[in-house]
C-alpha cells in the first residue's frame, strides 16, 4: 500500500520522530497502568465494570473505526465518488439505535447474570449452550481476518515510519498491542483507546482543515470536480444508487451486531448515566469521519486541476496528501492517528476473541475454566500470533478475510442478539439458525464470489443479502418454533421488559 | 414486529428485482430506502416499548425527524436533476449532496442524541426502575439460593 511510497524512512523527519515516539510513550505507560491494575476475570474483559460516559463513548468510537478510516475510506470516496460516503453517513443514526436497542439491557444483563460477552449474552437470552457457541465461533472467524488485516496496515505503518520493511513492521506491531492487551486485557485496552480515540479525532479535524485550505475551500473543491466529471459529486458518486443504498443498510443496521462495541456497554459504571453516551459518540465519531471527506475530495480535485498526476492505488490519497501538502508535525500527528486507529481495534479484537476462546466455548461445553484471567492473557497471545502470520500472507487471502468482518458480525449477531433482547417472540431455534445462516452465508458467498462462481447484479453485495437472509430466517423460524420453545428465564424477562 | 418484517420484505423485493432485466429494477432503490426507513423506525420501537406505557413524546419526534430526513433525504437524492458544471452550490457542495451530507449525516447527530437524552428517563431508564428492578432481581437471585440450598 501507498505508505511504502515515502522514499525514506519518515524516522529521518524529527518532527514525525518526536510525535511517533511520543505517542508510543504515552501509550506504553497507559498500558502498563492498564496491567498493573488489572486484578481479576472481570477487569481483564470487562474493565471492572467502572468505565463513565466520556471513557464509553471515546473508546468505543476508537474501537469502532479502524484503519480503514483515515486510508480505505479516502482512497475509496476519491475512487468512486461521494457514494462511498453511505459508508459512514449512517453514524449519526447508529449510536442512538444501539443505545436505544442494546446499552441499557446489555448492561442490566451483565448486573443480573454476570455476562462479559456477547455470546454468552446471546446463551443466557435462549438458554442455549449451543447458541452461545455457535456465536463464539462465529465471532472467532471473523476476527481473524479483521486481526489479520489491521496488523498488516498497523505493520506498513510502522515501516513507513522506520523503515522496518513490512514483515519485521508487522511483528513490532503485534508485539506492541500484545504487550498492553495481553498483560492489562481490555481494562489497559480501553484506557489507551481514550488516548487514541483523541489522538484520533485531532488528526482528523487538523487534517480536515488543511484539506480544504489547500483545495481552496470546500465551494471551490466543488466547482473544480464539477467542471471536470460532475458525477463524481452526485450521491451515489460511480456507484447504482441501489449499491450505494446497500452501504447503508449493511453499516446502518449491522451496527448492532459489532462485538468489539456492544461489549463496551457491559463495562458501564452507572447504566443511569448512558443518557449522555449518543451525544458524546456520535460527536467524537463525526470529528473522526472529516478526514475521510476532506481528503478524498480534495485530492480528486487536485488531480483534476493537473496539481497530481492520478494515483495509481486509490489508498495512496492519505500519505500523499500529508507527503505533499502537510506540514511535516501534522503528518506526525496523522500518523499517530492512523496507528491509533489500527491498535485501539486491535486490542478490542483481541479480548473478545480471547473471551470466546477461554469463557464461551469452555462455558457451552460445561467445561469452564477456573483460570480464565491467566488464560485470557495466554489466549490474547496465541490469537495475536496467529493474525500476525495469517497477515504475512500479504495478498487476496488476507484481503478477502478482511472483506467478511463487518458483514459476518451483521448477519450472525443482529437477528439474535439485537432483535432477540427486544423481541419474546424470538426462539432459540430461530437464533441457532440465524446465526448458522449468516456465519455460512458470509463464508460461502464470499467465498465464491471472489472466486468468480457467481455474478450478483449491481448493488447487490453478499454482506446485504447475508445479513437480508439472516433476518429473514430468524423472524421466520421463531414464527413456526414457537411451540415448544423453553420460557424466558425471570430476571432475563426483567431486563428485556425493562 | 409488523414493520420490521416489512422492512425486510421491502428490502428483499429490492435486492430480487435488481436480478430482473429492463423497468423492474428501477424500482429497487426506491424499496431499498422504504425498507431502510421501516427498518431503522420498527427497531427504534421494538428497542424503547416496555410494556403498559406509550412511547415518549421526545422519541416520537425523533421518529417522525429520522423519517422525513432519511426517506426525504434520499427521495430527493433520487427524483432530482443531476449535476451539471454549472450545478448551484449549497453550503459548498451540489445540491443533492447536500441534502445527504448535511441532511442524513449531520443533521440527525444533533438532533437524535438529543431526543435520546430528554426522554432518557422516560423511554430508557430511571432510577426509580432501576431500584425496583435491582430488587426484583434480588428477589428471585434469593429464591433461587434458597432452592439450591
């Protein structure tokens, strides 16, 4: 990817040195509080149950948007459009649909039964053991490509900076968020995700601004697109509007169904005090998106203009741009921002997947284990070092996994987990074949689609209709299972009916 | 329950006429956005109804807000001229990008998160609720020691 076309090392520029060292400074001795205090099962996955609105909403908008944002998503709004922006429009909606949905009985659920993930919230809904696995299976897989891609993003990073070369870049930085995710778990994760999270969104404003001032403006940005390739600049940009329509249904509603942010609500100190927790999300998240806007359209400008020969890789807009345009300590910043984003999912990644491996699976098959703190650590280690090869494998295998993530957690937790903690109605058979629907669905159709099996019409993606198919079934199969589907338990009827 | 599974159904008809040739699959974005907007609104519902109370008035305006603004914002964005290079600007950008932009991706995180918090108390949680159901759950934790026990 583009990072690797700085001709030297960015190391050689102090201004970039000072902020890239401060940084990890900083996130070092975050993390090592993290593990020092870090006692205990439950501040290891549920960081002590303490986390206030601010801490919640910061470290989920760290966790939620990864790399993709400040590299993908402008290198694809200047590919194809303003259509890509339907990725990310749908964040002023979601951040009040999942607390509306899911915070407040997510978090009364872990004060009734104790729950620290996501699927064991899903086997104590349908008290089903079978449930609880089979969402911990399907939270594993697509981990591993979500892991695989961020640590080789996180690894170009790190060897744009220091000149490391990607494979040795990659090992450093698995090797940095183990460190602070395998010794202080998500307690250490989410106090430095706090840290990114505003690493972050100070990038993307400083950034935001710079993009414009060198465009000219945001009017004459426009006008410059306009006279060159209008479309560019119609909604749905190059795409069908019906493609551009499906971004927003996959990223609007599938929000529901993202582990690494639904489970910071178990964290909360106070449920009473989510009431401000939409505001100061969608806020910090919104701050976060300008870079994506800002320089994706005004490096299409530039292009058109004659300023920049076309880019040759669409993710080459960002570096460009700081390479270019920027003043040397904000490429700094950016940089830093761009790291952040990578390691604050990251290590949210890392805890669920070691709280499925050591909590859920053991748990569903009535083997639980007496130490699951020490195991949690060990699990963080072997899930690291597992992405961390499948991420050397540079190339389509690590590309397509990359490409299940979102989808896979859309279309197996959703109908389950979101509509099933509103909804009495829904069965454990409508859940295990829900969840069984989606997890095959995303693999399979994925799958065959990049191996040219099959053809879909325009706009039409496996990720909409996976998650489509997953609805569908799980409202469908509780309509005919109801009969002989086990009672509530009474304090999950509480919670639900609170 | 009814609206959700109308979303889905909208959204499904949407996706399988894309698979036909010819007129039928121009309407595929037009169910696509009905399908969106009964989605979003039936799980907002299902989300903030507790059984015995209507839902507050602050979520209802937050309701009729994300209709107008998501299904208005994208009916526009589909029945309105193209660009053209003489295309007026507003706030900068075409006008159909701006009714998305500031439309769809502004507009409601100002106003939603709002509504959230001033019917927090009253849609979500309160702390008279939170205590008695803190007791209830102690109730039936207790009876549940005593039959183990």
């Amino acid at each position: 990817m583009i990072l690797q076309s700085a001709p030297i090392p960015l190391l050689r520029q102090p201004a970039i040195l000072s902020v890239a060292v401060a940084y990890a400074l900083i996130t070092a001795g975050i993390g090592a509080w993290g593990w020092w205090r870090t006692r205990n099962a439950v501040d290891f996955f549920v960081a002590g149950r303490r986390l206030g609105p601010v801490t919640l909403a910061l470290a989920a908008m760290a966790a939620s948007l990864s790399g993709f944002t400040f590299i993908g998503g402008p290198g694809l709004l200047y590919s194809v459009g303003l259509g890509a922006l339907l990725i990310f429009l749908p964040a002023s909606i979601t951040n009040c649909l999942s607390a509306w949905v899911l915070a407040k009985r997510l978090r009364l659920l872990a004060e009734a039964r104790g729950v620290v993930t996501i699927p064991e919230a899903i086997g104590v809904r349908y008290r089903s053991r079978a449930a609880q696995a089979l969402a911990a299976v399907a939270i594993l897989v697509a981990i591993v490509g979500y892991l695989a891609t961020n640590l080789l993003a996180l690894g170009l990073v790190i060897d744009a900076l220091f000149g490391t070369g990607r494979s040795l870049g990659i090992w450093i930085g698995t090797a940095a968020v183990l460190a602070y995710t395998a010794g202080g778990g998500i307690l250490a994760g989410v106090y430095t995700d706090v840290f990114q999270g505003c690493v972050m969104a100070l990038a993307s404003v400083l950034v935001f601004l710079a993009a414009l001032k060198t465009g000219g403006g945001l009017a004459q940005i426009s006008t410059t697109i306009l006279a060159k390739q209008p479309g560019f600049l119609g909604p749905w940009g190059a795409l069908t509007p019906l493609a551009a329509l499906s971004f927003f249904f996959v990223f609007g509603v599938g929000v529901l169904g993202q582990p690494h942010v639904l489970h910071k609500f178990f964290m909360v100190k106070d449920p009473l005090r989510l009431r401000w927790y939409p505001l100061l999300m969608t806020f910090a998240m919104v701050l976060t998106l300008l870079l994506m806007f800002g320089v994706g359209l005004t490096i299409k400008a530039q292009v058109l203009r004659g300023d920049l020969p076309a880019l040759a890789r669409p993710d080459d807009a960002t570096p460009l741009f700081l390479l270019r345009y920027a003043p040397s300590l904000l490429a700094g910043i950016l940089f830093a921002g761009v790291a952040a984003a990578i390691m604050s999912t990251v290590n949210s990644f890392l805890n669920i997947g070691a709280a499925a491996l050591v909590r859920d699976l053991p748990r569903a098959l009535a083997r639980p284990l007496s130490a699951e703190l020490s195991s949690g650590r060990l699990a963080t280690l072997a899930i690291g070092a597992a992405a961390a090869l499948v991420a050397q494998a540079s190339g389509s295998l690590v590309a397509l996994l990359g490409v299940f993530g979102w989808g896979l957690f859309a279309s197996t937790l959703v109908p389950a987990l979101a509509i099933g903690l509103c909804w009495k109605g829904g069965t454990r058979t409508g859940a295990l074949a829900s969840i069984g629907v989606g997890l095959l669905g995303t693999l399979a159709g994925e799958t065959l689609a990049s191996l040219g099996a099959f053809r879909l019409p325009s706009g039409v993606t496996v990720s909409g209709a996976s998650l489509l198919l997953a609805l569908a079934t799980y409202l469908i199969v509780s309509r005919v299972s109801r009969r002989g589907d086990p009672d509530l338990d009474p304090d999950v009827r509480l919670v639900m009916e609170s | 329950m009814k609206g959700l599974c109308l979303g889905v159904l909208a959204i499904g008809l949407a996706y399988g006429l894309a698979f036909l040739p010819g007129q039928a699959a121009a309407l595929s974005p037009w169910l696509m956005v009905a399908g969106i907007v009964a989605l979003l609104l039936s799980l907002i519902v299902l989300g903030v109804r507790r059984p015995g109370r209507a839902l507050p008035r602050a979520v209802l305006i937050g309701m009729v807000f994300l209709l107008l603004v998501v299904g208005g914002g994208f009916a526009a964005a589909l029945v309105l001229p193209g660009e053209t290079a003489g295309s007026p600007l507003w706030l900068g950008l075409p006008r159909r990008v701006a009714l998305l932009v500031y439309g769809i991706g502004l507009l409601p995180a100002l106003v939603l998160p709002l509504c959230y918090a001033l019917s927090f108390d009253s849609a979500v949680l309160n702390r008279a609720d939170l205590d008695k159901l803190r007791s209830e759950l102690a109730e039936l934790a207790s009876r549940r020691d005593d039959r183990t026990t």
